[in-house]
C-alpha cells in the first residue's frame, strides 16, 4: 500500500482527506512544514499533499527544504490551495510541485490525481534503476577491460566494491561522519569503486605488467595514474551530469593513494582534506592488492594483510576507517580469530 504525506494547518481539511484515502493508501497527517520534513527524515513518503498557505513555513519554502535532501528528490509534491488566482497555480509548478488541486478537495479528483502520479512516479523509477544498471555494468565493463591488462589481479574491483560498502556501513552503524555518509551516499561510492585505477588505462605495459619492483622513474609514472583517472571521471561527468555518482568517481580516483600523513600521492593531501570515500578506499584498495597475487610477487595471507592495514592506522589510514575494518575483518576472506 502506497504511504501519502498530508501537510496541512486546517484540521478539518486533514480530517477529511484522510477519509478519502482511508482503505485506499497508508498515510500520515503532519500540520506544519516543520513536521513534513521530520517525518519525511524518518520514513519516506510515496507521495506529499502540500498545503500552500500555512503559518510559519509555506508550502513553497517547505517544498524547497524537502528538495534540498536528495532522498526526498524524486518524491512528486501535489499542491492544495483554496486559492483562485492562477499565479499561485503557476508559481507552484514552477516551484517544482507535480500537480496543483484546488479546495475544497473532492474525492474523485484526488483519487484520480493520486493514481495518476503514483504510477507516473513508479515508471520513473523502473526507468532510472534501468538507467543506473546500465551505466554501473559499463562502468564495471570498463574497469574489468583495464584490469584484464593484468591477469593477475582479476576479480579486484568486485572486492574492493564490496570492501567499501562494508566499511560504510560500518562506519554509519558507528553514526560516524554523520555530514558525510548516509545511505545514498554510500550507494554512490559503491558504484563509484570500480572506476578507481580507470587512469590505469593511460599507463604503459611496460609498466604496469613490469615483472619486478618498479624503479624511480617507472613509479613517477605510474603514480600519474591517480591525476589521469580523475580527469577521465571529471570529463565523463561533464557530459553525463545526471549520472552523480561520477562525484564521488572523480575524488576516489584522484585520491585514494593520499595518505593521512599527508605523504601519499598525487597531491600530497592530508587527514580530513582527503575527501571520505578516498580514505575508505584507500582501506579497501590496499587490502585487497595485499592479498592479490601480483606479478612481481605472491599474495600474502589475509591475516598478514589484516596487520599491515592495521599498522597504517594513524599514518597511512584515517584510524577511524581502520577501527572499521578491525571490526569488519572477521567478514573479509581468510581472516578468522587469528586477527586478534
């Protein structure tokens, strides 16, 4: 069952509403914008009744404040308003709202105005979750392409992907970086994860599948790999704006090789200025690369790995997103209580 928001300061008019939606569709009554966008933190809506005129927080600004938080984005916003001027119609289309019903509301209209958008609404969002397996298995596709480069580290950006989700959540069930990390966030760095070595794509093989330690010279270049990716990410952003996580793909690329001493690479960045899902990648990226086998040498044992990463904390890891894998390790393979 569909759950409808009703925001409306006229008791009367949310009483009656709800008789009409009563057997139809779930639904909360809220009579402030205030109240709208508390709840609407704690569950969201399929669909908002928005009063235009009310004391303290109109319809308009409270429309504006629930389109600020990008969960609540997509949600369609229906106006009501007992007002017959046509600018207030039009100013409320304009504001970004769905659709415009006068009051007093009748039955069959709101009912038909609601099914209309309900449906409207779920063929946007099939269409969109289309869309983004499309984009995410071509961002994949091209992330296995360069890695295939190098057959020895097949199956890397399938782990590391799920690395970062699982230090993610943990960090959220943490309720750390609260201003940073949330449930959509989190989904972006995840889609975002693959793309991390793309810059890879602009390194020779004489390089990347050199057989022993690369020297001075050889690491000047491949280090370059980190500034080429990000400007690859930038640019494909540019021309698919739409396509959001490339944001957080552009800053992972750029920047999971910073270190929290401010001694890593390409720009030397340091602690908290190394943007968040760079320094939950950083994690994940040099884990997995631990246990890789490499073509210069053999993957060590996940328990080894685990005390690297562990001995990092401080210095080439931020400690908080180390304290999260300690605590997720038992999830990653190979490693049992031996960890410690």
């Amino acid at each position: 069952m569909k759950d409808i928001l009703v925001v409306d300061d006229n008791i009367a008019s949310l009483k009656q509403i709800a008789s009409f939606l009563a057997g139809s569709y779930g639904y909360s009554l809220v009579s402030s914008g205030r109240e709208a966008i508390s709840v609407c933190a704690q569950s969201l809506p399929d669909l908002i009744l928005l009063d235009v005129k009310m004391p303290d927080m109109d319809g308009f600004e409270t429309l504006a404040a629930l389109r600020k938080n990008p969960v609540l984005s997509d949600v369609p916003v229906i106006f009501l308003s007992s007002s017959r001027d046509n600018a207030v119609e039009v100013k409320s289309f304009r504001a970004g709202a769905m659709d415009f019903i006068k009051k007093p509301v009748e039955r069959s209209i709101l009912l038909h105005r609601l099914e209309l958008h309900l449906n409207i609404s779920a063929y946007q969002s099939a269409l969109a979750d289309s869309v983004k397996a499309m984009a995410d298995n071509l961002a994949s596709s091209i992330a296995e392409l360069i890695e295939c480069r190098d057959e020895e580290t097949g199956g890397h950006v399938v782990r590391t992907s799920r690395y970062v989700e699982m230090l993610g959540k943990e960090l959220m069930e943490k309720e750390l970086f609260l201003n940073e990390l949330s449930g959509p966030a989190l989904e972006m760095m995840v889609r975002a994860a693959p793309l991390h070595d793309i810059g890879k794509i602009a390194i020779s093989d004489r390089i990347l599948l050199k057989a022993d330690r690369l020297d001075d010279e050889e690491f000047a270049v491949m280090k370059k790999h980190a500034s080429i990716g990000a400007e690859i990410l930038e640019n494909m952003y540019a021309r698919t704006p739409s396509q959001t996580y490339l944001r957080y793909a552009v800053m992972i690329a750029e920047s999971h090789h910073e270190q929290w001493s401010g001694k890593g690479y390409p720009r030397g960045t340091a602690g908290e200025e190394i943007p968040l899902c760079a320094r939950i990648m950083a994690v994940a990226d040099v884990y997995d690369a631990l246990v890789s086998n490499r073509i210069y040498r053999r993957g060590m044992n996940a328990v080894e790995a685990f005390h690297i990463v562990m001995e990092g904390r401080g210095t080439q890891f931020d400690p908080r997103v180390v304290d999260a894998f300690r605590v997720c390790c038992l999830k990653f393979p190979g490693i049992d209580g031996q960890a410690g």
